[in-house]
C-alpha cells in the first residue's frame, strides 16, 4: 500500500486564530459538504463551527446526485466530497464534479486505506485530500484554505492560456475547443450552429497612422462592442490580429444568424474616440451554419472565413452567408494565388502602356504602365482578376518593383530612340506604405539611368486620407527625388480641399465613371467641371481617362482637361506596338479590334 501523501505541519496555535484570509476581506465560506456517514458529518460540522473566521456556512448532501443538483442551484466557494456514497463509489464523484461545476474547488474526503484512489482523484479535478480523522479544525482549515487558493491559481493560469491578454476574449484555444463542445450539442439537440467571421476593414491604417498603442485601444472598443450585441452563452473569440469570431448557438434556422451579424455590424461602425482621435471602422462578416454549409469544425471555420473574404471582395463593410458557389470561388482563388505567386519567377508578367494624349494638339507625351498576365496554365488573366488577390497576399509589393522597374527600363529604351515619355505607374497601398520605399524608387531611377521627371506615380485618393500627415512626407520625400505625382480615381474619395493643397502633386486624373457620363449625366459633368476647376486653382493638371467618343473628348477640352487617354486614342499596347505609334501617329479608332477592351486596365 502506498504511503499517504504528505500533509501541512501541524500548527499548535488554538484552532481559532487565523492562518491568514482567503480572501483580503474574508467572508463567510459556502461550503458543500458530501457526506452518508452521520458520524463523519458532525465531526466536520463541528469543527467548522469551533472556527472564528472566516466563518463557514454548511450545506450537506448524502448523494452524489443530490450534492450536484445543489451545485447547480447554489453558490459554493468549495466542496468536501466522501468518495464512498450510495451513488458513487471511488473517483466517479470527483469526475463528475469537475465536469458538471467547472470552478468549485474540491478536497475528498476519504479513509486511510483509500489513499491510492485519493491520489487519482488529485489527477482528476480535486484540489486536496483529507484523511478521515485528522480532520481536526488545524488541518480542516488549512486544506479548505489551498483548496480554494490552488483552484484560484489554476484558473488563472488557465485563463492565460485559453484567453486573449489584450480584450479577454477567448483566443484560438479556447474558441476552437467552444467550438467543438457546440457542434456536439448540435448534433445531439438536432439544432444549428452559425460561426460568424469578423474583419476589420482597413485596420492597418490605424495602426500606421496613429500607431499601435491607438490600434490596441480600437480592438479593446470593438471587443466590447461585440460582446454586448449578442447574448451571453455565444461565445466571442479574438483569433487574430483583426479577426474575431462569435459562435451562435441553438439555432433553428441559418437565417437567424444574419440580424446577429447586422447588429454587431451597426455597433462596430459607430464613431471610436481615440485620444483626441474619432476613428471610424467597418467590418467585413461572413457566416457559416452548421450542419447547412460543414459537417465539421474545421470546414465551418474555413467556410466562414471564405464568406467573409466574400464580403470583402464586394467592396467591404458587408455580410455574406457562405454558399457552395464561394468553397468553388474559394478553391479557385487559392488555385490563382498559386498560379500567381509563380508568375514572377517564370516571366509571365508583362506591361501594356495606354498613351496619353494632350487634347490640344492630339500629340503623345506618355504612358500608363498596366499590368497584364499570361498564365502558361490558364492563358490571358484579367487585372480584375488577380490584382485583389496580390494586394491581399502581399504580392503587389514585389510586383509592384517589377512593375516601376521595367517601367523605367522601357523608358529609357523610348529615350534613345528620341522620344521623351513620360510614364505613369499605379502604386498600390500596400506598396507606398513599405519602409523604404522612396529610397526604392531613388535607387531603380538611378540603376536605369531614367531621368526623375520622367516618371509619374499614380496614387489613389482613398490612400491619401487615410494617413495625411505621413503622406504628406512621403509625397515632399518623393518630390524630392524629382518624380511627377498624380492621384488617380479623383472624385470617388473623400478628400478635404483644406488638406489637398498641403499635398505635393502635379495632376488630378478624373476617374472613368464621371468621364463616361460626362455628356449625359448633370452630375457628372457638374463634378468634371469642379475638378478642372479645382485643379487650375492649386496649379495642376488635369487627366481624363477612359475616353471613348469625341463628343467626350470635346466636352473636356472645353472644361480646360489638359491630358486625356481612353480607346479614342487606344487601348493598352505592348511596348512593340507602342513604339510603332510613337513613329507612325494613330490609326484610325475601327481597327482596334473590340476584344483588347476588357485589358485596357
């Protein structure tokens, strides 16, 4: 037989004065006692009420059963369980209490010859063991005292393992394990289950912008937020950086899930304050149901995820329910992102230059680079295609290089033919915000031989406002090195004159959709007409793009549009074709064959 475990010294103090509180403020202990044998019972009961403090209210129970339906219906701070009851023999007790009452600390209470079983019942959730007859007031005290602190310093470490430091949302662990537990219960109950997969739009910007003490403080607000949108028995979980998840239980019907997604979305997009700061933050959400959309957990997340992705790709701050249509999408994305991460390597990538015209003279005086791919595995891919896909994997940063490089190299090669081009190349956001950037271009300029102003960097006026100030530096930064600045899809921002004037730029390219209605659509021409006129006062030009008719080509010219490129002049061509009207003028219009439209950007 093995030897019992050690116990604490015994302490010849009397058994009324303290070894110290449970708690900084004591307070009465509640306290279930599981105990069949009446004898054993008034010992422990009497003992507790020869303690002073903290004092010790006692409620017993003779079964195993009845002591568990008192747990449920009752407080108790802890629990002394006999392992010998009518209805429970051994370790099933302490197994039973750890499962059912998660959180109330355990000590057996058990005979000397049951000192084996004693110790699997510390392996199966007890905190402390006492031994039938040493259960004097000392040593009572005592195991009821560690019990409680022991069952206190598990939680917590419990709690850091399986919880989100910075808004105490579950983390992975925890989230995956709730998962799991509520897809069983679904099984058995015949009810549903929806996972909602939330992300946040745009999030980096506000950590870029106003830095990562600013972004930890939003994700704290839009934990809360969420919390307080649904009830209390779903569960919230922080998976990643900016990604949450909620698990909705018991449902009857998937269409349940989507009022629950529209409620945390109007929460999430009221105004945060951040310091001085009012930030505002949308989400993209996608949900998935089980068992309609997975059999499992890990296809429910994975379904959800893609219906989030979903959300994202249909302009962002939406819902989307997972359908069979978005798992074929979703393959077909993974397939592309495959596809493209090899274009590079194998020279799949290559550039189309749209010519740029000066409406007054009808003369080429540059060149908007466009991506175009290739694939050996799928043959010609549409931008609208893969450009998502690069800015979202990352991508769009070496390719982005590849692009201003050969870029520039084609420049150069126009340069010593005679021909002065000025070429215009889109950067992407995630591209003008890497480290180093400007030194990027500094250095591809000078590895060329390129001359700065012949080089023209498209941006967009989403990215502009989204951090003022540092774009403010970048773009004197890259003034500095010498390069043109444009800012690309004019009009369909938000920009604010009072900052536009603070930027270095030197043209403003009116986007395709008001050029398009220029001649039918009054609002449309009212906003062409206020960007030429914007542009004269702060000393910029001004490019129309997507032209298609002279009637529009006109109507610019008319509002002072100095720059224009569209099919009236051509589509995007390849650097041969390109050369060749750069020496021999334009062709006429109908010999532009209808299918290069669709690659014109």
């Amino acid at each position: 037989m093995t030897s019992p475990m050690p116990r604490p010294p015994r302490d010849p103090k009397p058994a009324d004065e303290s070894d110290g509180p449970v708690e900084a403020n004591p307070q009465e202990i509640r306290l279930l006692l599981v105990e069949d044998n009446p004898g054993d019972a008034y010992a422990v009961e009497t003992t507790l009420r020869n303690l002073s403090k903290p004092g010790y209210r006692v409620v017993r129970a003779q079964r195993l059963g009845e002591a568990l339906m008192l747990a449920r219906n009752d407080e108790f701070d802890i629990v002394l369980l006999d392992l010998s009851l009518p209805d429970s023999q051994g370790i099933e007790g302490v197994q039973e209490f750890a499962r059912t009452t998660t959180g109330l600390p355990i000590v057996v209470l058990t005979g000397l010859e049951d000192d084996e079983v004693a110790v699997q019942a510390l392996n199966h959730g007890a905190q402390d063991y006492l031994v039938k007859g040493e259960d004097n007031a000392r040593v009572l005290r005592r195991a009821i005292r560690y019990a409680i602190e022991r069952k206190r310093s598990d939680e917590h470490v419990e709690r850091l393992a399986t919880t989100d430091p910075l808004t105490g949302l579950a983390n992975r662990t925890l989230f995956r394990d709730r998962l799991e537990h509520a897809l069983s219960r679904a099984q058995r109950e015949k009810s549903r289950v929806a996972l909602l997969y939330l992300d946040l739009d745009r999030f980096k910007a506000v950590n870029d912008t106003f830095g990562h003490g600013a972004g930890d403080a939003l994700l704290r607000i839009v934990s809360d937020r969420i919390r307080l949108a649904v009830r209390e028995s779903d569960t919230v979980a922080r998976i990643g950086g900016d990604e949450f998840t909620v698990i909705l239980e018991s449902l009857g019907e998937p269409t349940q899930a989507k009022p629950v997604a529209t409620k945390i979305a109007e929460a999430l997009a009221l105004p945060y304050r951040i310091g001085e700061n009012e930030l505002y933050v949308t989400p993209s959400i996608g949900i998935a149901v089980y068992p309609d959309c997975a059999g499992d957990a890990e296809s429910l997340v994975r379904n959800a995820d893609g219906a989030m992705y979903a959300a994202k790709l249909q302009g962002r701050n939406g819902i989307q329910l997972f359908t069979m249509d978005m798992y074929a999408q979703s393959f077909r994305r993974l397939e592309m992102e495959g596809l493209l991460r090899r274009a590079l390597d194998e020279d799949e990538l290559y550039l189309a230059f749209q010519p740029r015209v000066r409406l007054s003279s009808r003369k080429i005086i540059g060149a908007e680079a466009l991506l175009r791919w290739k694939s050996a595995e799928v043959g010609e891919v549409f931008p609208s295609a893969f450009i998502p896909i690069a800015e979202d994997t990352g991508l769009i940063v070496p390719i982005g290089e590849w692009v201003l490089r050969q870029s520039c190299v084609q420049a150069v090669k126009w340069q010593r033919r005679g021909e002065r081009v000025v070429v215009a190349v889109n950067v992407s956001p995630r591209q003008f915000r890497q480290p180093g950037f400007v030194k990027q271009v500094a250095d591809i300029l000078s590895e060329t031989g390129l001359p700065p102003g012949c080089l023209e960097l498209e941006i967009t006026e989403s990215l502009l406002m989204t951090d003022v100030q540092g774009c403010e530096a970048m773009l004197r930064s890259l003034r500095d090195v010498g390069v043109c600045i444009s800012v690309d899809d004019f009009g369909t921002g938000y920009s604010s004159l009072a900052y536009l004037k603070r930027f270095s730029l030197d043209a403003l390219k009116i986007d395709r959709s008001f050029v398009s209605g220029i001649c039918t659509d009054s609002g449309s021409a009212a906003i062409a007409h206020a960007i030429c006129g914007l542009s004269r006062a702060l000393g910029l030009e001004v490019i129309g793009e997507g032209i298609e008719s002279e009637e529009q080509a006109a109507r610019l010219a008319a509002e002072g549009c100095d720059i224009a490129q569209g099919f009236l002049f051509s589509p995007g061509l390849t650097a041969g074709p390109f050369s060749d009207l750069l020496e021999h003028g334009f062709r006429p219009v109908s010999h532009i064959a209808l299918g290069t439209r669709v690659n014109a950007r």
